[in-house]
C-alpha cells in the first residue's frame, strides 16, 4: 500500500505567501519520501496551476487531485489545462475527477445536477480522447465537443473518479484508473467499494483498480479531544448525502467516528490495517499535531 498525504491549498489567509506555502508543504511531504500529495478542487487556489508550480520544486513524488469537480468547466477547457500540468509535471500528474454535490452545483454554478452519473460518463466521452489523442467528436446529451489540440504528445494523464456510490464505482472500474475516497471508512471500502469497483474493472477487461482511502488522521496523546476537533473541523461532511451515505454503511455517527486518531502506535496500526480493508493507497490529511502526525506515517514507509 503507497502512503500519500492530503495538501490543503484552500483554507490558507490571502497575501502572496499563499503560493510559497502550498509549494512548501508539497515539498516538505516529497521529501519526507511519500509516494503522493493530494489535493483539492474547492474554493481556494486552483489545484492544477499551484500543482504544477509546486512539482516544479518537488520532483519525484506523484501529485493528484483530489478532486476537480466537471461541471464548471467543459472538457475540452479540463483537458488543456490538465495535459499543461502534466507536461509541466514530467508525467506525474493523476487527475481526480468528482461530481462535488447538488447544492453547490445548482445553487453556486446554477447547473442542472439531473442525471449526474450521466454527464459524468458523457464527460469522460469527451476527456479521455483528449487526453490520449488530442482529437474528440461527440455528441451527447449533456456534453458535446468536436476538438482538435495541439499540446505536446506522450504525457497521457490518468483519470480516476471520486466514486462512492454504485454507478460511479462502474464507471470508475470500467473506464478509468480507480476511485478516490474520502470520509470512507474502513469496512465500507472492503464491503462496497473495493469488490464494486474491482469486479467493474474485471468485467471490462481492464487492470486492477487503484482505491485511493482518504481520512483525516492525527498522533496525539488526547483522543477525546482531537475526536472533538475532527467533529468541527469536519461537520459538513457528515451533512452532503453522498459522504452522509458512507457514514451510515459504516455505522458511524460523524466524520469524527471515522477520523484515525491515537497515540504514534496506534496511529501507525490503524492506517497499516487498511491495506488488508483493499486500499491500495492511503491518504493522510493531518488536522492535528501536524509534525507528529507526518513523522508517524513516515516511519511506515
């Protein structure tokens, strides 16, 4: 299992140390030896553009989104800047793709978020020939595209969805390189989504997929109280229906339920064991005692 950690690039204060920061922090985790530095698409610096600067620093260590949500760009537009990143980034660029969630869709985009998993497999109709061949014609019903680019050839991008229900686990097995989790917890992803999205990949013939596990994690001497954090820090997840649904397969009452908390052992024995759960990676977003917590996980690699 390859052990990763979640850089977060949108809750830092404006100013022009923003940029330096995130390029620090992705530095500091390369080179620490982790094998990969995740992150998100939200309402902070474009995860693309600050990846692609910070690689530039951090050679080595794969980078990946987690994730760009489609529908406030077509995918054309996606496709250009992703394949940018990419040759920018020597080819160590994974890009994390995700629906987001209705109430953002609808009411900040002012989209349609009718039949997503439908414009999700029509959107990779479009993406995944730019990807490879730079060349698309389709017709869909909610994405058409007749595109011709001209970037440079042999840095491929490989998608992976953030799928957690059903259908996005088919689509995801079927087409892509695998599915990114987050606030999953342990017995969800070995009795839902590793077996789902394993026997869709077998079915189309394709490689094993990648199950990337994201959590919250945190070495600490005080669990009730960092449990107590991770509740706050972490509520609105426990209200978005799709994380909502993983919560209740899972059995637990909150994000904070399935946050990794503990003193260094324990820590260390919690994200080991989720190997044997089918995670192929593990994603770490430290929220608590920040440089403990990063030298915990690196003494599992």
């Amino acid at each position: 299992m390859r052990l990763g950690i979640f850089v977060e690039n949108s809750r830092m204060s404006r100013g022009s140390a923003d940029i330096d920061a995130y390029v620090a922090a992705i530095k500091e985790v390369a080179d620490a030896g982790f094998a990969s530095a995740w992150s998100p698409q939200v309402f902070g610096m474009d995860a693309l553009t600050a990846l692609a600067l910070a690689g530039r620093e951090a050679p080595g260590i794969e980078l990946g989104t987690s994730v760009v949500p489609i529908y406030p760009q077509h995918p054309t537009t996606l496709a250009q800047h992703a394949l940018t990143t990419q040759f920018a980034l020597g080819g160590r660029l994974v890009l994390g793709l995700g629906l987001s969630h209705q109430i953002v869709v609808e009411n900040m985009w002012g989209y349609s978020f009718d039949k997503p998993a439908k414009h999700m497999e029509e959107y990779l109709d479009v993406l995944q020939p730019l990807l490879t061949t730079g060349k698309v014609s389709f017709q869909g019903s909610t994405v058409k595209a007749n595109a011709d680019l001209r970037l440079p050839e042999g840095n491929d991008v490989p998608v992976m969805l953030a799928a957690l229900g059903p259908r996005m686990l088919a689509l995801a097995g079927s087409r892509t390189a695998g599915t990114i989790t987050w606030m999953t917890g342990p017995e969800t992803i070995a009795n839902h989504i590793a077996p789902s999205i394993g026997k869709a990949a077998a079915e189309a013939g394709r490689p094993s997929p990648r199950v990337v596990m994201a959590l919250p994690v945190a070495v600490t001497d005080d669990e009730a109280g960092a449990r107590e954090r991770a509740g706050q820090l972490f509520a609105m997840y426990g209200m978005l229906p799709s994380y909502r649904a993983m919560l209740d397969r899972e059995g637990a009452g909150g994000p904070a339920d399935v946050a990794i908390v503990g003193d260094k052992a324990s820590v260390q024995r919690q994200v080991s064991a989720m190997e044997e759960k089918g995670a192929t990676d593990f994603v770490a977003a430290p929220f608590d005692n920040r440089e403990a917590t990063l030298a915990a996980l690196a003494e599992l690699l």
